[in-house]
C-alpha cells in the first residue's frame, strides 16, 4: 500500500477488505499499516484476518478496535477468547468499567457461541448489575435458566427491581423461565406504547395540500412521503412540480439528486439544502454547476455563518467537486477549508496545511487534533513543536495533550504527555482508563499518573488520586505513605484516604499505611477512622 496515500482512502481500501473477508491481503497488510499510521489503523483489519494471526495480535490491539460488536460478529472465536484471558486477570472491581465497553461485542458472538458467552457472564459479570438486557436474547433461547440465575442473584436484586424487562427477552426466555425472572422484577408498566405503536406512520397529506403545514411538519411529511423506494422517484416529481420551494425539504433534495437527474436543471437553478446527496447518475455539467454554487456561497458575506460553513464542508469533503482554493479567502475561513481537506490529501500535503492552521482557538484544536488522528508522519514533531510555544492558547494545549493520550501507540506524542505531567494540563491523562491503553504500554502510563499524584499543586494531585485506583495494578509503588503521614497537608491527603480505601490494595502497604498513622497519635486516628468508613461504605471493597 502506498504509504502517502490519503487517510479516506485508507480506509476505503479497509472497508473493501473486510467486506471480501480477504484474510491474505488483510495479514499481508496489518503489520506495514500498524507501522507507517499505528494501531487504531491496523485494528480495522483484524476482523479479515485468520485464526493465528487474531491469536497473536488480538492482544496487543483489542484496545484500539473501532467497533468491539462488529468484530464480535466477525470473528466471534476469537473475541470471547480474548475476553476469557482479559477478565481472568482483571479485579473485581474493575469488571463494570470492562463490560461497559465490551457487552456489545461479548452478546454479538453469544449468536453463534452462546455457550461461551454465557460462561463470562456467570463467572464475571458485575457484582451489582448486567449491562444490555435487550441484546441478551441469543442467551435466553440457548441458557434461559442460566441466565435467569445470573439475573437474579442476591447482589442484583436491587438493579433488577428498577429495569424494565424487554418483551423480547421474555418471549425469548420461555414461560417457566420468564415467569421466574418476572417474579424477581415485576412488570412496571405495561401500559408503555409497543415498538409496533411507535413505527406506525400517520397518513399523510397530497403533495398538493402541504403548502398549509408549518415548515418543519412539511419537511417530515414529505420524508415520509417518499419513504417507500419503488414510488420514490415518481412522488419526488410530483412534490417538486407541485412547489419547486418543497426543494427546502432535505429528503426532497436527496431523492431527487439520487433518481431524478431530469430535474437537476430546475434544482440547481434556485436555493437547496446544504447536505450530502448522491451524484452517481449526475452529468458533469451538473457537478459543475453544483460546485460553482457551493463556491459561491462559501464567498458570499450576506449568508449567515452557518450557511456558508455547511457550504465550505461539502466542498472540502468532496474530491469531485474539484479541491476548493485557499487564495482569497479570510483566515478563518481558509483554516475551515484546510480541515475539510486535510483527510483526502496525502499526508505528505496535509501535514503542512494543518500545521499552517493558526486562525481561530476552535480551528486549531481541530488541526492538532487532525495531525494525530490522520497518523501524519511528521504529527508528533509539529505538536511537540506546537506544545512548546510559550504563548499558546491553554484550549489548544489540552487539545494537544488529548490527541496525545488518545494514540498511546505512537512513541512520538508520549513526551508530550510526560511534560504535562508537570503542567495543569494534566486532566486530558487522568480521564484515561486501563483499556484505552495498550497493555505493553500501562505501567509506563501509570506512571504518568503517579507523577501527577505527586504534583506539588493540589488541585492537580486531588485529581489524580481520584483517577488513582483505575490505574492502581500499574503503579508498583504508590505514595500512600508521604500523602498520608503529612499532618501540613489539609487537602489532598482526603483523596489519598479514598484512593487507599477504595483500591486493590496489598495487605501488606495497607499495614504498614495504618501503623505509621496510628503513631502519629490523633490525627493519625482521625485518618484510619476516614480510611475504615470509606471501605465500610463501598460494597467493591472486599
């Protein structure tokens, strides 16, 4: 694969291969893609890939999958598997945050694999609660009364009394099985109006009566008016014939450019909705009339803002519409232009174009924000460079140091992250969790978290003890014992009690943590008394 090829295309050429299920090309591929654009990229493909391959990089990329549930109904095998060896290892008190992510993908592969899937959930669902109890059919046709048990155990009761039970699972359950879950939840109100209720469709006025329903009625009508496929065409025309001004609709507009290429003449000659339509059938003077209309409204300074930036978005989002020029235009409006384009250009060309976006705050934090995630060769250096700048805008830095965290892949961006760990700029790291990170790279990031717990400034070091137990396995050596024998401290040592209470903490440092408060004499006390209440109250604590 051409390694300056644009990121759009890039991820066309993805969708192609996991669409053929084309396994040799995808393994040929995702070891060149991990390295030249990182892991988020060559994540795309594992769902193409074979059973020796997934075994060996599933691992190392689950966590930058882009749809944990599609993956599941790819390659269902090797997602539980995956899951099996996660959850193994993982404390108990970290399993609603794993299900949280992955329930979607785990009841995806219970279609085919329901007896794996229901093993999770028995030995590793959540102490207190299930997440998706719509997607837990496949289960209840394959295990009801497992399910039900799992549903029902003690430590649920008080979840299960508030949900509202999905009809579809209980049809699914069976009546023995449904009867006994009912017994456990009661129906809260079946008096609730059906799916079916909810889908029926009004009837609906003649195109030639609609001029008398407000504009927003209008619109709607007219999109259900032409919902149907095999009479879309014809209706499209008779809207349109009835009142060109119907155009306003965006439903209109989209049926007509898709199936009526007769009446682009007529429809490009007056006012249309700025949205993406189809343009397979158009000819190429009716692209060309169309982009020259767009132009003209992105340069018009009569047209509200809006206006003119949906404008400006379609132009740049569109590469047959011909690129639109950069000269002649206002910064901002140059900068809007530049982000629009920088996904369909080369990398080569798109690094230099973002980095030259300098206009507004908000256009800036897109471009830092674009330098990583199109994974641009020299993004790393242009936002070290960036971060560095004595007088940057504090927005812009966050968006630097977020677009850091977010591709922990990328050995570039982490000494951006390490110098925020000195900063204020600290929040975009501490909002991470375990999963957001590779494993291979969790013990370095919990040592980012351990330097801001360290942090001299309180508020940021209050902070990362909040975020403290997430990452409590990564941080080998935490200061409980210098944060919580400072009898100076009035403020963050709070934080540090609850970080101790509420993590996995060895006996071991919880001993010795008490002994050295104990010898402080009262105040100490008062801080042991703090520690027990916080456990006693937590039901995670073991």
């Amino acid at each position: 694969m051409d390694r300056d090829l644009p990121f759009d295309e890039r991820r066309r050429c993805y969708r192609r291969i996991v669409s053929a299920q084309a396994a040799e090309r995808a393994e040929a591929l995702i070891e060149p893609i991990r390295e030249s654009y990182g892991d988020a990229e060559a994540a795309r493909l594992l769902s193409a890939c074979g059973p020796a391959v997934l075994a060996r990089l599933l691992p190392e990329l689950s966590y930058a999958l882009p749809n944990p549930a599609r993956f599941g109904r790819y390659r269902p095998a090797a997602l539980l598997t995956e899951a099996a060896r996660q959850l193994r290892d993982l404390p108990a008190s970290e399993r609603s945050s794993w299900w949280y992510r992955w329930y979607r993908a785990v009841f995806a592969a219970a279609r085919t694999h329901p007896g794996e899937a229901m093993e999770l959930l028995e030995r590793y669902a959540p102490a207190g609660h299930v997440f998706g109890l719509h997607e837990l059919a496949p289960l209840a046709a394959a295990h009801p009364d497992r399910l039900v048990d799992v549903l029902t155990a003690p430590g649920r009761a008080a979840w299960l009394r508030y949900q509202r039970l999905p009809e579809g699972l209980l049809r699914r359950l069976g009546p023995d099985p449904a009867a006994r879950l009912l017994r456990a939840a009661p129906p809260r109100d079946r008096s609730a109006p059906s799916v079916a209720d909810a889908r029926r469709i009004p009837a609906l006025p003649p195109p030639v009566r609609l001029g008398a329903l407000p504009e927003p009625a209008r619109h709607r009508a007219i999109e259900l008016w032409l919902r149907d496929p095999s009479t879309r065409a014809e209706r499209a025309g008779a809207v349109f014939a009835a009142d060109p001004a119907n155009l306003a609709a965006p439903g209109l507009w989209r049926a007509v450019a898709a199936r009526r290429p007769d009446l682009l003449d007529a429809a490009l000659a007056g006012p249309f909705p700025l949205v993406r339509v189809r343009r397979r059938d158009w000819e190429p003077r009716h692209v060309a009339a169309y982009a020259a209309r767009l132009d003209s409204i992105t340069r018009d300074p009569g047209r509200p803002a809006a206006q003119r930036n949906a404008a400006l978005r379609l132009l740049a989002t569109s590469p047959d519409l011909g690129r639109p020029s950069l000269t002649g235009r206002p910064g901002e409006e140059r900068d809007w232009v530049a982000l629009g384009l920088a996904r369909h250009l080369p990398p080569s060309e798109a690094g230099p174009l973002l980095a030259s976006v300098r206009g507004s705050v908000s256009g800036q934090q897109q471009a830092v924000r674009l330098l990583a995630h199109l994974a641009l060769p020299d993004g790393p250096e242009v936002l070290w460079r960036r971060w560095q700048e004595p007088d940057l805008h504090r927005d812009v830095r966050a968006a630097i140091v977020e677009a850091a965290r977010r591709h922990p892949d990328r050995p570039g961006l982490w000494r951006i992250l390490r110098a925020a760990t000195a900063r204020e700029d600290v929040a975009p790291i501490l909002a991470a969790i375990p999963a957001d990170v590779p494993e291979s790279r969790r013990l370095d990031y919990g040592a980012l978290i351990a330097a801001a717990c360290d942090s001299p400034d309180d508020a940021t070091a209050v902070a990362a003890w909040a975020a403290f137990p997430a990452w409590a396995r990564y941080i080998p050596n935490p200061a409980f014992l210098e944060r919580l024998t400072d009898l100076e401290d009035d403020r963050v040592w709070r934080a540090t009690a609850r970080a101790l209470a509420v993590s996995d903490t060895p006996a071991d440092l919880m001993t010795e943590v008490l002994r050295a408060l104990a010898a402080l004499g009262v105040p100490g006390r008062r801080r042991i008394e703090l520690i027990a209440e916080i456990r006693t109250s937590n039901p995670a604590v073991s």
